[in-house]
C-alpha cells in the first residue's frame, strides 16, 4: 500500500485517490456516497464482494478484478466495471473513466436501481414465499418433529443472519 501512496503522490492525484485502510461500515457507507468510484482488486477466489454491492446501490462505481464473485450477479458496463486482475489492467480502465470513455454516471444510475433486488425485504419476501410453496406441497406421510425442528431452527438461522448480518 504505501507503495501505491508514493506513486499517486508522485503523479500528482492525492486529492483525487484516498487509502482508506479498514472502515467501519457506516463509514465505508459515508465514503461510498461521497465517491465516484471503488476500486476492488480483490483475490481470484473472492466469492461475492459484497463491499462492491454496497458501492454499486450508493451510485458509487465498483471496478473490479475481472472473475470475481460479485461478476456473476451484475454486469460489466451495467452496473459496474471490470478489469484484468493486474495493475496494468486497473490502470488501463481507471486511465478509461478520466478520459471519459467510460460513463460513469450511467453506470452509477444504472447500479442504484439494483437496490430493491438485493434489499432484505426483497429476500425476505422470496424466503416465506418458498416456504410457503413447501408448506402447500402435498405430503404422503407426515414430517416429523425433528424435522420441524430442525426446519425451525434453520428458518431462525436465516432470519437473524438477515437482520444481523455482521454478527
């Protein structure tokens, strides 16, 4: 990291690059309003990014290493921006965003109307709704209590992980 402090001093761009370290959340949120973009250069195996979700909903432009996670659920140029998994390729695509080959404003827009998709209403109305769905099915024999409980406890489960996400 401090590496990359010296070169954006160097260039010229400590007013326009801030390292950050960890954040708590609502300050990763506060910055995500106030920024344009996020840059997530993640490691190859990164399953979601969820911190790229987080920027995208706040209209602040995820680019990400190219294969991660969080690329399976939005779109490159639709809701945020890819790049090779290199330091070459994120600066060949931030080089894009200055130049304004890439339209930023367009992709933050489009990125926002996401919220309502991955909101926890929207998840939690799909959740009752396949459990509904199971609770019509027609059964030929009768579940058992430990299947209810065991039932019970991963609805409980899913529920507080929901509401309490960083627990």
């Amino acid at each position: 990291r401090i590496g990359l402090e010296v070169q954006v001093a160097r260039l010229g761009l400590v007013q326009q690059v801030r390292f950050h370290g960890q954040l708590s959340h609502p300050e990763a949120l506060r910055w995500f309003d106030a920024a344009d973009v996020l840059l997530f250069p993640t490691a190859a195996r990164e399953p979601f990014g969820l911190v790229a979700l987080e920027a995208a909903v706040r209209g602040c432009v995820p680019i990400v290493a190219a294969g991660c996670g969080i690329t399976e659920w939005l779109v490159d140029g639709v809701h945020l921006i890819t790049a090779p998994r290199d330091a070459a390729g994120f600066a060949a695509t931030l080089r894009g965003v200055r130049t304004g080959q890439i339209d930023l404003a367009a992709i933050g827009r489009r990125a926002q109307a996401l919220y309502p998709d991955f909101h926890v209403a929207r998840a939690a109305a799909l959740f009752e709704a396949e459990l509904e769905a199971a609770r019509t099915v027609r059964r030929e024999e009768d579940a058992s209590w430990d299947d209810i409980m065991r039932m019970a406890r991963i609805g409980e489960t899913v529920a507080y992980r929901l509401l309490h996400p960083r627990s």
